[in-house]
C-alpha cells in the first residue's frame, strides 16, 4: 500500500511565523504535490514537483514555497505566516501518470 | 483554478439504497479518479480509470469511464452508514501533472 504521511495532523501559529509542513511518501513517486482544501472553494492546487530539485507554481502558490531535496519528501514553507493561510493542507503523490494518493492532511491555524 | 462539475451536490438516502454520482468536463481526460473523504482526514482513493468506456468496481462501489472522455459516473449499491463522507471525482489531462477536482457530493445515509 502507498503511504503518503505529514509532519503534523494539527498545527497553531502565530501571524508573521516561519512554518514548515513536512510530507514523505513511500513509493518512490516522481510526482509529489501541495494543495489547500477550504469550505466552499475545493482543493486548490499551491506547488507540485515532478522530480528532485524541479517544481511548478499551481493555482494559488503566492505566500508559499516548497523544497524537493529528496525524491520521497516534499516540503511546504509559508515563509511569513498570515491568517488567510489558515486552511487544511494536503500532500499527495502520483506515477506519471496515474493514481494520485494523498496524505491524512495538517489543519493548520494562524492566529 | 478550474473544477469539474460534479452532481449531485448531496444527497440524504436510506441505508439499503443504491446511489449514483457524476462529473463532467468540457475538456477531454485520459485519468479519472473517484476518492471519498471523511471530515478532517485526506481524501482516500477509491477506483481509477484509465480508458474511454472502462467499468471498474471495487466492493459495493462502480465507476465508469464516460466514452466521450468527459464524464464520468460513480454508483454505490446498497448504502450502508459507513458511506457517510464526501465524494470528489478527479481528472487528469493528456500530457499534463495537473489533476482537477470535482465540487464533491455529500452523502448522508439514514439507519
């Protein structure tokens, strides 16, 4: 089975805060991706990776960065934390192409 | 970013019931996933498809995959509580990364 884990299922913090969000998945997939899911709006996809080092900006990737170090970690950066980011973040991978897996998700607030 | 429609909206039904979805495009796809989603967890995936016409089930659930390559259809027969959760269809483009999301469908099932 393919498992794709986050860092944190829960994460508060403080306006103005550097935040890490850590994923790893077990596949060894080249495609790894960021999305923020809010009521209302959908998944809306922020950065998305298809190989170590390389990454393309999605739909919304203002406010954020991301790191491919390594092929089976993907990590997002808010690089100043700001209350419009409080939202739900989930990672998930994909073959290329095919089914693309996702992780349990980090509900993450900004105060 | 764009999204797929996806009908119905929600749906209350009783246990026993079988139960009918669908997404559509107006662009043409060669993946299209079905994943259900409890609250405050990620999406699980349920079926894939990868070919015009394709019928895949998975227990209680079947998908298919429309011929036009622009729809495509999720049934669950005979509905159980568990079931309860939100359904997104997804759909991936030819020589593309991106996958786009449907609006979701709420089920609800009545004991």
């Amino acid at each position: 089975d393919v498992k794709v884990t986050q860092s944190s299922r829960y994460l508060v913090k403080r306006t103005g805060e550097k935040v890490f969000l850590e994923c790893v998945q077990d596949m060894d997939h080249e495609n790894m991706f960021w999305y923020r899911q809010d009521p209302g709006l959908g998944l809306r996809l922020i950065y998305f990776s298809y190989d170590v080092k390389m990454k393309e900006k999605g739909d919304i990737p203002e406010g954020y960065s991301v790191s491919r170090e390594k092929k089976e970690r993907f990590s997002l950066i808010l690089e100043s934390a700001s209350t419009n980011q409080t939202s739900m973040y989930l990672c998930a991978s994909s073959l290329a192409p095919g089914q693309q897996f996702f992780g349990p998700g980090t509900r993450l607030t900004v105060l | 970013g764009q999204q797929l429609n996806q009908s119905p909206q929600s749906m209350f039904i009783q246990e026993g019931e079988d139960v009918s979805m669908n997404c559509t495009s107006s662009s043409i796809f060669n993946t299209w996933l079905w994943y259900k989603q409890d609250p405050g967890e990620g999406p699980v995936l349920l079926i894939a498809l990868y070919k015009a016409g394709e019928l895949t089930s998975n227990g209680r659930l079947t998908a298919q995959f429309g011929i036009t390559r622009k729809d495509s259809f999720l049934n669950i027969s005979a509905s159980i509580p568990s079931d309860v959760g939100i359904y997104f269809c997804a759909g991936q483009s030819p020589g593309t990364y991106k996958y786009i999301f449907g609006t979701g469908t709420r089920l609800k099932v009545l004991a």
